[in-house]
C-alpha cells in the first residue's frame, strides 16, 4: 500500500534510520573523556544499581559490570555508535535492532524508579520491536542490496 509519498516499506526504513539517528545522537553527545577516563557514566549507573529496589539488579551490576569498569564504558559508547550506524545504513540490521532492544531494557530495568528516562527507552524499545517484526531491512539498506536477510 503507497501514501502519498512512500509505501509501507519505505515508512519502515524511515523509522529504522531515525530509530539510528537517535542512537549515533545518544552517542555524540556523550562526555567520552568522562566516560573513559574518569568513568562517570559507570559512576553513575554504580549509584543508580546500588540504590536500586531490585536486588538482582544490585547484584548483577557487582558481578557484571563493577569488576570491568573501563571495558563496560567501552562496551556502552561503541554499542551505542554500532546501533546508529548499522541502523542508519541498515547493515546487519536484525542484530542491531535486537542488540538495541536488549540495550533499551537493560537502561529501562536500571532505571525503573526514574520515569524521567522511560519514555524514551520505552518508545526506542517500542521503534525496535515493530522495525524488527516488520522487516524494515526491506528497503534502503545495505543489507538489502547484498541480499541478507531476505
């Protein structure tokens, strides 16, 4: 079915890229000295985790992320920038839009009790689901055009 300016298809991958651009955003803006050299942002999920009401959280963050902090700070900055490329220009697109999905939940789990946060996890979360389901790989993107994913 066509709009009045694209199809379905197209509505799709306008949603994944703007689904990308929101990532390479969250990203860009990102103190990266801080983050890699200070460790502010894992200072700050340390105290989010560390008053969080769950204890599987608290626990999980001690045993996952507390003993590796430099690597985890890597490991979040760089996911963030893979997602927004490989959204933007839809190479491996299946895996970004999982890999941005489970990224959103871990951010929406740690910060359950700070609604400040939700509806952009939330609608990003929400934006992963349906391009997943709905193929939004079809068209205008990289893997379309070397035949992934059918």
């Amino acid at each position: 079915m066509r709009t009045i300016w694209l199809g379905g298809a197209e509505w799709l991958a306008v949603l994944r890229i703007g689904l990308g651009l929101w990532w390479l955003e969250s990203w860009r803006h990102k103190d990266k000295k801080g983050w890699f050299e200070r460790g502010t942002g894992i200072a700050w999920a340390a105290d989010v985790a560390g008053k969080h009401k769950w204890p599987a959280v608290r626990s999980g963050f001690e045993k996952v992320v507390a003993p590796r902090p430099k690597a985890m700070a890597y490991l979040v900055v760089y996911a963030e920038l893979a997602l927004g490329l490989g959204l933007i220009v839809g190479f491996l697109t299946p895996v970004a839009l999982v890999g941005g999905l489970l990224l959103n939940l871990l951010y929406l789990v740690l910060m359950i009790h700070d609604w400040a946060e939700q509806g952009q996890n939330t609608m990003m979360a929400l934006i992963s689901l349906v391009a997943l389901f709905a193929m939004s790989w079809q068209v205008w993107s990289l893997d379309h055009a070397i035949g992934l994913f059918g």
